[in-house]
C-alpha cells in the first residue's frame, strides 16, 4: 500500500516541475558538458598563452638590443627563442650608416630568475669571460640592473678593429689592438628617469694602433667609470695613457642625459710628425693637441 502511494506521487512531484524524470537527466547532463566544454576551451586558452609564451622567437631580443642601443649593436641570424637562443653581434653607425663589423663568433643567452629577479646569462666563446650576468629588479617607476661577471673581474675581450664598424671616427682610424672590460661588479639604478651609480668598470685598449699613423703601436689607454659620491646621479669617467706615443688624457659625466666628455690628445716628445694626420681626425686641432669633446 505504502509502495503504491509512493509510486503515485513521484508522478505528481515531477508534473508540478512541467519536466518529466527523462527530461530533467538530460538537461543535468547538458549542464555537465557544456561546464566540461568551457574548462576545455579554458584548458585550451591557457595552453595557447603559455605555449606562445615559452616559443617567443629569438627575434624579439634582437630588436628589443637594435632599439635600446640605437641601432648600433644588432643581432643578427637570430635563432631559438627569447629565453634560450643566440645570435651573431654586430656593431654599426647606427641607422643610415654603412659601416659594420661582426664579432667572430655567436653570442648565446639564457633569459631567467635567479629566485624573484629576472636573469640574462650571456656566454661567447670568442670574447667573454666565462658567463655575465645581467640581473633586472623592476620597480614601480624604477628599475635596476647588476653586472655580474661569474669568474674574476674580467667580463669580456675583443680586437679593437670592432669600433671600426661604429663609423666616423673609427672607420678613418682603422683601430687595432685589444679591448679589455673588467669590473668587480656595477649596479645602475633608475629613480623617475635619474640614474645611479655603484661599483666600477674600466675598458682597457692594449697596444693600439691606427691604418692613419705610420707608428706600430700608438700605446695603452685605460677608460674608468665609477659611481660619484659628490655626484650620484651620474658616474665619472676618466681617460688615462698607460704607456705610448700617443698621449691621451680627460673627463667626463655619464647620465640619464646623456654623455659629457671633455679631453685631449697629443703627441710624446720625437713623435709628431708621425702622428699629426691622427690628431687632426681625433679632435679639434689647437696648436700641438687635439680637443676631443663629446656631449
């Protein structure tokens, strides 16, 4: 009796829904795909994004170096990707200049974290020492990038007929010899478009000599730039002769503005005739020196 009443009211209780027992399943079962459709297409889109993500060409770190240098370093037959690749450098005039100069071999990158901050690892057989780390912390209308050499102080060497491709002057003086980059470690910091300055470096220009001078060697520079206390939004430069003919002296300012140098050149006691055409390219002819002054 108990069993009849109740199959007697299931009836009832789906007619007041107006959906028969067959109906109801189905439209549960509807439900379920189309929430399983969306989670696939959601699956799909979040594939799509990391997938596109991690396959960024290799493309966009060279134009990313093309546009921060102002077309004077490129990277050239790009190949891999933004966080795994390498490419073949090349230093230029920048744009409307016909002057070029590859360095002999590829240079390889790795794009990562080191735990929170973003890390370029930079390896090149030919020039740089070991791996140079490059670490950015980016911050709200700031940022701040560290120059980590991974084995000494030396970051990296190269024949100084490279600045050949930098055009006008290099590419009259036809510059031989050896660059040299050493640093223990160098922090810049931008603060709302100021920049600061810690640590040092110093580019080393060993046994250099010019097409222009009948002299075989002209002598040894040495480039210095260090973070200023008295000035801490900019970094001093200093130009020192280590040895040679050709003396080279001067000063000057980098900057979120730019770069200020003010210098000279002259020939030692014995040498000028042999160098007079190079000081008349160097700079500004007064006298017995040549005024250099960039900026």
């Amino acid at each position: 009796m108990i069993g009849a009443l109740r199959l007697r009211r299931t009836p009832a209780r789906f007619a007041r829904t107006g959906f028969a027992e067959t109906t109801l399943a189905e439209l549960a079962w509807q439900r379920t795909r189309t929430s399983a459709h969306r989670w696939a297409a959601a699956g799909a889109v979040v594939g799509g994004v990391v997938a596109l993500v991690a396959f960024i060409p290799a493309g966009w770190m060279a134009n990313a170096v093309a546009s921060a240098s102002g077309g004077r370093v490129l990277l050239t037959d790009a190949r891999g990707t933004l966080w795994r690749g390498s490419a073949l450098p090349v230093l230029t005039g920048g744009e409307g200049s016909r002057d070029a100069a590859a360095l002999p071999d590829r240079l390889d990158w790795r794009l990562g974290f080191a735990g929170l901050t973003p890390e370029l690892r930079l390896r090149q057989a030919c020039c740089l020492r070991g791996e140079v780390r490059l670490q950015v912390r980016p911050g709200w209308g700031r940022y701040t990038l560290q120059v980590k050499p991974s084995q000494g102080t030396t970051l990296g060497q190269w024949p100084a007929a490279l600045l050949t491709g930098l055009g006008t002057p290099w590419n009259t003086m036809q510059m031989g010899g050896t660059l040299r980059l050493t640093s223990p470690g160098l922090t810049i910091e931008s603060v709302q478009g100021r920049m600061r300055f810690t640590g040092d470096a110093a580019l080393d220009i060993a046994h250099a000599s010019s097409r222009v001078s009948t002299l075989e060697t002209l002598g040894s520079y040495r480039f210095t730039l260090r973070g200023d206390a008295a000035s801490p939004d900019a970094a001093r430069l200093d130009l020192v002769t280590l040895d040679g003919a050709l003396r080279l002296s001067g000063s000057g300012q980098w900057s979120a503005s730019g770069l200020r140098f003010r210098g000279e050149a002259t020939a030692a006691e014995g040498s000028e005739p042999a160098l007079n055409n190079l000081l008349n390219i160097i700079g500004r002819r007064q006298g017995a020196r040549s005024v250099i002054s960039i900026g």
